[in-house]
C-alpha cells in the first residue's frame, strides 16, 4: 500500500482529468486501485475529496492518502466459516461457498474470501496463476452460496479454463422462486452486462448461443413459491436472476432484481445456491460431478 503523496500540478498537466493525472503519476497501478482510492476518499485536490473526472488546474495540489499496490489485490490466505472442500485430487478441487462472502477480492487487503480459503488450503495455486481469483474456474455473486471448482496444477488450470470457454463446465443451481411454476421453461432471452450494478434481458432479442440458455425445471411447490432447479453452461453475471425475474419468477431474497420481499424464516438470504459442478476431467477426460447439497431453508418449500 502506497501512503501519504504529495504533487503539484505542472503546466505540462494542467486541465488533465484527476483519474488519468493518476495514471500517470503512478505507471503500473492498476486502474482499480485508482478508481477504488479516489471513491474512497483517499485523494484530494487542494484539501477537498477529489472526483475522477474533475478538470485540474495548474498549481494545483494532489494527495494521496493511501492507493493500493498490484499485490494488495491478491487474495489474503485465510480458513473461512461455513468453506469446506468438498472434493479434491491432485488436480482439481471443488470448493463450498458460503453466502455472503467474496468469491474473490473486491478491495485491497480483503480477508474472508473464498479465493482466500483456496489459497490457505493449497499454497500451490499462488504460483499458477497471480491474479484475484487464483485457480476458481467460476464465480458466484457475494450473496450466492454453493460449489466452486479450482484447479491445482498448470496443466490443469489451462485445460479447465478451454473447457469453461467451450461451455464444458455445467452448473446447476437450486432456486426458490416466487410464484409456482409448474413447466420446465428454456430462458434464451439476450443479456446486456455492459456496466452497472444490474444486467437487462433485452425484450424481444433472443441470444443465438444455446450455451447462454438457462433452462428451468420445477422441483417442488409450495403455496407461493417454488423451489426449482437452473442449469447453465456459459453463463454471464447475474443471468440465473435475471432471467428468472424478467421470466416473472424471480428469486426469494433478490433485492437487486426483485420487489418480492423475504417469504418467512429462512428467507432472509438469497434463494441461490450452485448445487452441481460437472466437468471434464482435467487429466483422464472422464464426467467428474459434484453435489453440494441446498442449505435447509431450501427445504421449506
């Protein structure tokens, strides 16, 4: 972590925007290090909290309070309540999320990540890959619990990562669902993920990669919900809620993309949990699949 920097603005600098004056001041930071100190309040321009696309003058002063480093990026190594390991051999394991934690750093220094936990369990993975999320072959939303697969060795990571990307990583998750829904439904509507907090399902566009589909099949109802199962191979951020809810079946306890509230005890969190992960095996090419159970308030329905 970088603390206590001080600059005037030069005539070579003058009218540049706060973000990029950054940038290049300090070659090699990356630009969420920048983005996420001056959000913070860690910069300020002649005393006053800075904004990344404010116009500076010359001679005027730029501090710098604390902006993080490329390292402090990197998962802090960690157990984790409620992770476990829920199968493993010397080249894959697959992880058990808990809610309500980051699958992998969302701030510098962040402990209590499940990319945190992977790397406490097998130190190996530091040395495979350097990013964030080290080895996990997918991601799940902060509020979504359930089954992560990592890989532990190089061949396997860059295998893991051509099967992921020709949509050969399956994952199917448990839903509980507002409504009943009595009929298996195939969701192929597009998804627009350009920016911002929520995707759209844009209306009335259909995505031509069947690999994008979420397909939907009721398990069990209940007097106003229903618990269902999802199943998705190439799927983008969010797509299980969204398309959900734009089908009119939106997940119990998605505040993002619902207005329905909790429904009872055991509702507060979000419905969502990733149930089964199968895949080719890395190393033999054999169907490897993994089953993390639904937590109990999934069986209230």
């Amino acid at each position: 972590m970088m603390e206590r920097i001080d600059w005037i603005v030069e005539e070579r600098e003058g009218n540049s925007r706060l973000d990029r004056f950054l940038r290049i001041r300090l070659p090699g930071l990356p630009a969420k290090s920048i983005r996420f100190a001056i959000e913070a309040g860690e910069v300020r321009v002649n005393g006053m909290p800075g904004e990344k696309g404010e116009s500076l003058r010359v001679g005027d002063r730029v501090f710098v309070n604390r902006i993080a480093e490329e390292r402090d990026w990197l998962p802090w190594p960690g157990e984790l309540p409620g992770a476990s390991v829920l199968y493993e051999d010397e080249c894959v394991a697959v992880l058990e999320k808990p809610p309500d934690v980051h699958t992998e750093p969302q701030r510098p220094i962040e402990k209590g990540t499940l990319a945190g936990f992977l790397l406490h369990r097998y130190p190996i993975v530091e040395q495979i890959s350097p990013t964030p999320g080290l080895t996990l072959l997918t991601r799940l939303d902060y509020a979504t619990s359930g089954a992560i697969p990592a890989a532990l060795n190089e061949p396997s990571f860059a295998r893991l990562i051509r099967e992921r990307e020709q949509g050969r990583i399956r994952k199917v998750y448990a839903c509980v669902v507002a409504g009943r829904l009595r009929e298996e439904m195939v969701l192929s509507g597009r998804i627009d993920s350009g920016g911002g907090a929520k995707v759209k399902v844009l209306s009335g566009s259909r995505e031509m990669d069947p690999l994008r589909w979420t397909t939907v099949t009721p398990i069990r109802e209940g007097e106003n919900a229903t618990l269902v199962r999802a199943s998705i191979c190439r799927g983008k951020r969010h797509q299980i809620r969204a398309h959900l809810a734009a089908a009119g079946f939106p997940i119990l306890g998605d505040r993002r993309y619902s207005a329905v509230p909790p429904m009872g005890p055991g509702k507060e969190r979000l419905m969502l949990h990733a149930s089964e992960v199968e895949f080719p095996h890395p190393r033999t090419g054999s169907l490897v699949r993994v089953v993390s159970p639904p937590p109990g308030e999934f069986q209230v329905i």
